[in-house]
C-alpha cells in the first residue's frame, strides 16, 4: 500500500478527538461557564452540588463527592475507610499506576494479582490467595472500559469481612450485569480526565456511594478536614471539584450514553472489518458486561514495530500500558520480580489501543484497518 499524502481528508487519525466532540456542544458549554462567572461561586458551588446529584442518579447510587481527580478519588476513599499503615489492599498488576499511587499514598501496600488473558480485568481466581490478615480491601480495575468479574469479588469480600473499592475511572457507563459500574462495591471512583468518556478540561474526580459515612469523611477530607469553616476534625487535603468543570461535567453527562452507544458501534466496525485477520487478537466483551471502550485494544505480534509504522502513517495508536506496575521503577520496594505477573507482563508486550472516539467516521476506521492488514 503507498503512503497517504498529507493532504489526504482522512489523517492524521487521532487516538481521540476532543475538539470534534467540543465543536458539537460549544454553545451548552459557554453558556454553562458563563453562569458559574456570573455567579462568582468558584469553589464548591452550586455546579459541584448539582453534578453530584446529576452523577449519583447516573449511577444509580445514593451519593456522589467531587474531588480533584481520579487518583484523589481513590486515595480519599481509602482514607475514608480508615485504611492505611500496615494494611493490604488487593489489587491488578495491569493498571495504570494511579491505582496503586493510591494505595501507597494512603500509607497502605498493594498486593498485585494477575489478570485474565480474554478479559485483561484482574483474574478472580488469583485474589482469594492474595488475601491475609492485613487485607482491608479489593480494589478492581475497570480496565478500558469493560466490567471486572464483580460478582465473586464481592461474595469473596463478604466472606472475609473486606471492602470493595471500585477503580472505575475508565468505565463511566458501563454496566455489569444490567448494573452500573460504581455502584456495586462500598464505593466506586472516577476519574474525568479530559480524555475520558465522561472528561471535563482539566483535571477532575468522584467517588460515588450508598454510604453515608463515607459521604460525610469524603466531603470533609477533601475539604482540608472540615465540615464548618476553621473548625478541621480530620487531616484532610486540598480536592474539590472545581465549579467550572463540574459545570461542564454536567453539560456532557447528558450526551454520554449515547457517546458511549457510538463508542460501541465504532468497536463493532473494527471487529468487523479485522475479523478473520491471523495475527490480531480482538478485545473480548464478557458476557456479563456492557463495555462502553474507553479504548479499544487489540493484541498483536512485533507491537513496537507495528505502532511505530502506524504512528508514521499520522494514524494515533498507543499503548496502555506498556509496563506493569509491578515492573515500575516506583513499586520496586515491593519486591516483586520480572515473571511474578506472567500474563500482564505478555500483555504488555502486545496491546495496542487503536483510534475511537464517538465522531470516528467509518472511512478513518478502514484507514486504521487498512494500515494494519498491510503489516
């Protein structure tokens, strides 16, 4: 195949394009600013309260708290559970490292277990011998947008009495089981980061509850401690929602199932047109899962090789994540060692997270496809 011209209508292809998305909900999203500007409540105002009712009833949860961001999230909700020094916290060895940044900032140890080849979410079978008399809590990953296996890990985290903190900062929308992501443990996180399938324009956080505890030590430690001004019970932090994204937030939470639909139509046309093609591995969606592909990512030989090439053609492939966390130069004092984790370190080796964005046109998916089948 010879190499597009730069002229060409269909490139570069981007692994997401926030500006098409802005281009449609400009006028909604000036207008939203200009209410929060005119209003002067710049800090916790009635844009953060809103979204937090907005996202709570999208989630089909009791109670939301906006935070800064997604590793914010997590690590305020561990906190808020009172874990921290000397405790375990179970969790995927194929994450991005915010997971388990959260952890450890929470004065906790990750324990990592290894994923499931089909799905790339933490294998279920891996965690029950993970578990010892310091483990507090579990901590799934959504990875990519597609459910973890959520029913054994909360009748595993039953059984020995331990929390279930969702990471669901890829998995806005998505449903296990006709349920939403979440809403199925003691509390779920998000992040909205501007790529994310619900992304604000800058950095920006939830945790969503049933639990109205946590609500109340979430709302004060993100607020340096305090329910009434001077007056700080707990040693909190610095992490609000910040009113003008929350008031974008709302704007676009609206749009988002039908996002995440055209999300799933674009997965299905890759699958469609790379069906059949021997050396690509296509993304499973579980049988229990609505994925709502945050990205969609494939597995395929001499990856290194195979983006470089595509990268060179303007299409905006990408890895995520190309080293296991347990792999990483932060986690080293965790003491784990190269083929402790054997499937997410072969994953790591062969993922490829192509372009999808909800406006991809069907000519840039065939481009993509067509770049691959020639390699």
């Amino acid at each position: 195949m010879t190499s597009p011209s730069i002229q060409d209508p269909f490139l570069p292809v981007p692994l997401v394009d926030l500006q098409a998305q802005y281009a449609g909900i400009s006028a909604e999203v000036h207008e939203a600013i200009r209410t929060v500007l005119e209003r002067g409540d710049f800090v916790l105002g009635a844009a953060v309260a809103e979204f937090e009712k907005n996202f709570s009833a999208y989630c089909r949860a009791k109670f939301a708290v906006g935070v800064g961001s997604g590793l914010d999230a997590l690590t305020l909700t561990l906190k808020g559970f009172g874990i921290g020094p000397g405790d375990e916290v179970i969790t995927a060895a194929n994450t991005f490292v915010a997971t388990t940044l959260a952890i450890v900032q929470a004065g906790a140890k990750p324990v990592l277990a290894d994923c499931d080849l089909e799905s790339g979410n933490i294998d279920v079978r891996k965690i029950e011998e993970k578990i010892t008399p310091k483990t507090k809590a579990i901590l799934p990953v959504h990875l990519y947008g597609q459910p973890a296996d959520m029913d054994p890990i909360l009748d595993m985290a039953r059984r020995h009495g331990l929390k279930v903190i969702e990471d669901a900062c890829q998995a806005h929308g998505a449903e296990y089981k006709g349920r939403r992501c979440g809403s199925l443990g003691d509390a779920g996180c998000f992040s909205f980061y501007p790529g994310k399938n619900l992304g604000a324009y800058g950095d920006g956080g939830c945790v969503v509850t049933n639990d109205p505890e946590l609500t109340e030590r979430l709302q004060m430690l993100r607020n340096y401690g305090s329910k009434v001004k001077y007056h700080h019970e707990l040693q909190g932090t610095n992490s609000r929602l910040d009113t003008l994204q929350a008031a974008i937030l709302n704007v676009k939470l609206k749009y988002l199932d039908g996002w995440n639909q055209k999300r799933r139509e674009a997965a299905q046309t890759y699958k469609k047109i790379l069906s059949g093609v021997s050396n690509i591995v296509l993304p499973a969606v579980m049988p229990y899962a609505s994925h709502i592909f945050h990205l969609f990512v494939i597995r395929i030989p001499e990856r290194d090789r195979v983006l470089k090439e595509l990268q060179t053609r303007k299409i905006g492939a990408g890895i995520h994540y190309p080293i296991p966390v347990h792999q990483m130069d932060c986690h080293r004092d965790l003491g784990y060692s190269a083929g402790a984790f054997p499937v997410s370190e072969k994953l790591a080796k062969e993922i490829l997270s192509l372009p999808i964005y909800p406006e991809i046109s069907q000519e840039r998916i065939r481009f993509v496809c067509d770049g691959l089948r020639s390699k």
